[in-house]
C-alpha cells in the first residue's frame, strides 16, 4: 500500500495550501485514520468552542505547541503567509 503523499495540489490532496489555512483536510485525516488503525488524529479547532470544553482544550494545546515552533523558527515567524502562521491562525491561536 502507498504511503500518504503529502500533496496539496490536484485530485487526491491531503493538506490544505498554507493560504487556506494549512493543515490536513478532513479526507486526509480519515485516509491517515484507515492505514494507521487506533489512530486518535483529528483535524483543527476552528469553530466557536464552550470555555473548558475537550475542543477548547485541544485548542489550547496546540496553540501552546504551535507558540514553542514560532520560537524556534523565528523566519516562519515573521512571515504571514507560513504555514506556520495561516495555521496558526485557521485554530483562531
């Protein structure tokens, strides 16, 4: 079985282009979920969430994770258009 390619262009793509947000499509998490069984991969918080909520609290976590990457690639940083940032800012960090 192929490995997932790591596209976001053209039929079949699995991630978003970092100016609609980056980050997997929801079709790319339930590929990824179907070759890796007990897989717990979800796709990003964007909504309106409840304050203490699970969702809120993802939210949370990866805003803190994604805060550690803006330290530590600080030209991903200062760009708008990274990746980085588009998905930093489709999670509403």
């Amino acid at each position: 079985m192929p490995e997932i390619r790591k596209t976001t262009k053209g039929k079949g793509r699995n991630f978003r282009t970092a100016e609609e947000g980056a980050g997997m499509t929801k079709k790319g998490v339930a590929e990824y979920r179907r070759k890796n069984p007990g897989s717990k991969l979800k796709t990003a918080v964007t909504g309106k969430v409840k304050k203490g909520s699970k969702a809120a609290k993802r939210r949370k976590s990866y805003c803190a994770r994604s805060a550690g990457q803006m330290k530590k690639f600080p030209k991903a940083a200062k760009n708008p258009n990274s990746r980085l940032r588009q998905a930093r800012r489709r999670w509403r960090c």
